[in-house]
C-alpha cells in the first residue's frame, strides 16, 4: 500500500532513497529515484515518438517468486529488488495500422530508454530489461545496495 502522495520516499540510514510512482500496465510501484527520473523521461521522449511505454515488471521483493520471467535472477541480485529495472511489453509489440511497425517501436523504445539514461538487457539476453546499474556488475555493492531498498520497501509497508 503507498502511502499518500505521488512522491513518497523512505529516506534509509544509507541514504538510500524509495520513490513512488505510477507505471502504465503494472501500477503502483517503487523504483530509485534515478529510475524515476529516468522513466519519466523516457515514457515522455517514447510518447512524443508515438510508442506508449506498457510496464510488465519493476520493483520486486526479496525471496517472492517471479511468474514468467524471461531471465530468471540468480538469487536476490535483481537490480528489480532496489527499484533499478523495469520490464517492458516489447517483444509482443505489433504494428499499428497506418502507423508504426513493431521493429521501429523497438528501435524508438531502445533509443529513447539509452538517452534518457538506462541500460538495455538485450546485451545478455533478456530483452524486455531496462535497468540502471550504479555498480556496472553483480558484487557485494549491489547486495548492500539491494538489502537497504528492501529495508525501505518494508518502511513504507509496515
């Protein structure tokens, strides 16, 4: 449940910080606020280019199993555990009659996602992943990083 407001966040001992917002097709959610200011950008730069972003996945918990995942995480390493990653409809995009194919929507989606500031999960495979990394791999950083966002969702959900 969020709490009031469009713009909660849970400021944690690390600095750390929850965002709420509002992402077509999965809801309310959590992400960083570096997400959140990136998402922003791309659902606006994507829309003034005539693809509306459709979200299928972002902020997960800690241990909760993940249904139809297209690139299952290796424990709770999942930069979706710290509100950096989101799925995206993309691989069932279809063209739009008198408009857009599905291979220029992809073209739009991956060019507006890189310069609003994310990564693509294409490179290893999972293409409906676009995600920040502040730590560019897997490691200890990460784990903190992941251990403190849960920590903030469990604040903001108690």
């Amino acid at each position: 449940m969020l709490h009031e407001g469009s713009r909660v966040e849970a400021l944690t001992r690390s600095g750390y910080t929850l965002q709420g917002i509002n992402l077509p097709g999965v809801g309310d959610t959590y992400v960083d606020p570096r997400m959140a200011s990136a998402l922003n950008d791309w659902m606006a730069s994507a829309a003034d280019q005539g693809v509306d972003l459709r979200f299928t996945s972002a902020f997960r918990i800690n241990g909760v199993a993940v249904v139809g995942a297209v690139y299952t995480p290796v424990g709770d390493t999942s930069l979706h555990n710290a509100g950096l990653a989101v799925d995206i409809r993309y691989d069932r995009l279809t063209d739009i009659p008198g408009g857009l194919t599905a291979d220029q929507q992809r073209e739009i989606i991956r060019s507006t996602a890189i310069s609003s500031g994310l990564s693509w999960g294409g490179s290893f495979g999972d293409r409906v992943h676009f995600f920040i990394d502040p730590y560019g791999q897997a490691g200890s950083n990460r784990l903190s990083l992941i251990q403190t966002q849960q920590q903030a969702y469990r604040f903001l959900n108690k």
